[in-house]
C-alpha cells in the first residue's frame, strides 16, 4: 500500500514537473526540476552519477518531491520519503519514457551522455500533502 | 545588484509555480508551492505566521526556489538563498497582487484569514542557477 493518495497519482501521468528538494553539503536546502514516474510503490526520476542531486542524496537520504497540475495550479501534491536505490539497470528505458510523457518523443541519445553514468534514482514515499 | 539573470527575471511576470524549498524540524527538506513575485532585490511570497514554511524559516533562514516557464518546462531558474524579513505590512496588497498575477483577480478576504497572521516572507537572493 503506497502513502500516495489515489485522488493525485495523475499527476505522474501527466507532464507535471516535480521540484526536488535535498540537502546540499552545507545542510541547506536545494531544489530543482525533474521528470518523475511512479510504478504504484516507487517513485523513480532519471538522473546522472556525479551530480549533485546524486552526491546530496547519497550523503542523506532524504527527499521532498512537490508538482502541480499543469491544468490547475493550485491543485498540488508534495511526497517526502528517502532514496533507496540509484538504479543503473533500465535508466535508459525510464529516461526515454519520461521523454515521452513530457516530449512526446525518445531521449536522444547524444544527449543522454555519458550513457554509463544514466542512472534512475528511486524513492520511497513516506509522507504525501495534497491540496485541490 | 541582484544575482538573478534578466534572461530568466520574467518568471517572476508569469504565473510560474515556484516550489519552496526549507528544512525541516529533523534536518530533512521540505517543498511546496507558493506564488511569488520579485521587485529587482528581494523575492517575496504571501504566507500565514505560524504555518510550517514560517516555522521551518524562522529555525534555519536558508531557502531555495524552483519554477519552469509554463509554456516550456524546461527553462527553469533555481534561486538560493536567506529570508531576511517577515512583513506584515503590506502583506494583503502582496497576495492580491500575486492573486491578480495567477487568478486574475484580487485574492478573496474571507480565504485569507487570520488577516492579522498575513506576511509576505522576503529573500535575498544569493545564488542562481538557470537551464534554458
């Protein structure tokens, strides 16, 4: 049984952008964009080994995702949980789904370099906040 | 001299969502979406005195805050940096004008109570980092 409220799991259905927040390496907030899909227990999004996401959260764990809905903006849904796996395996496939729910196409892959270091960062959802 | 790229300073003209990053009571992070606006110094966002984000910035005044344009999700501008005021003064005129800005229309006063807990939260921006 996942935390997500039912009413809101559209939301990874649509090209709704998640914001991440993590901790950077003085203990401050940081936040920034990403696609996001969920498979009715984890939340995955792509990103790359090295970055700093990737050195935030392998440092603490901790993880606050927050989306609108692109069609009604004060309709929101905020998820907090930890990351328990960077996933090397399928980083591709997931990063070309999530091209097309937000693109409607692949990722190209001249883009998705350097391919080794693609990797899906996976979440589990603790605690969500919804409004509308 | 604001650190905030003109290239990306119209975010601040559009109803781009920005998601608000703070700490948490445990460390942890924590994102929602606020309205926000931006006078050429400081950002400011309509909040209520005594709500999670007030109490989060009143413990740890580090903050940071992410939107994409609304029309091309991929250009986006992270801002980092420290609240320095919580105003009450001109607090309604802030919410009404941000409510012009997303809604089109004055925010409601009977959905904006307690009126006498309205503030605007006020942040110096420190850093930037723009995609897009």
């Amino acid at each position: 049984m996942t935390v997500i409220p039912e009413s809101h799991r559209d939301l990874f259905d649509l090209p709704a952008v998640w914001h991440v927040a993590t901790i950077g390496p003085s203990g401050e907030p940081q936040v920034s964009p990403v696609w996001a899909g969920f498979d009715g227990t984890h939340i995955r999004f792509p990103h790359l080994e090295g970055r700093q996401k990737w050195r935030n959260l392998r440092d603490d764990d901790r993880i606050a995702l927050s989306a609108t809905d692109p069609d009604s903006n004060e309709r929101y849904l905020e998820v907090r949980g930890r990351v328990v796996a960077f996933e090397h395996e399928g980083a591709l496939d997931l990063l070309d789904a999530q091209s097309q729910k937000y693109r409607g196409d692949d990722f190209p892959r001249e883009d998705a370099q350097p391919l080794d270091k693609r990797i899906s960062v996976v979440v589990e959802p603790l605690h969500c906040t919804t409004m509308g």
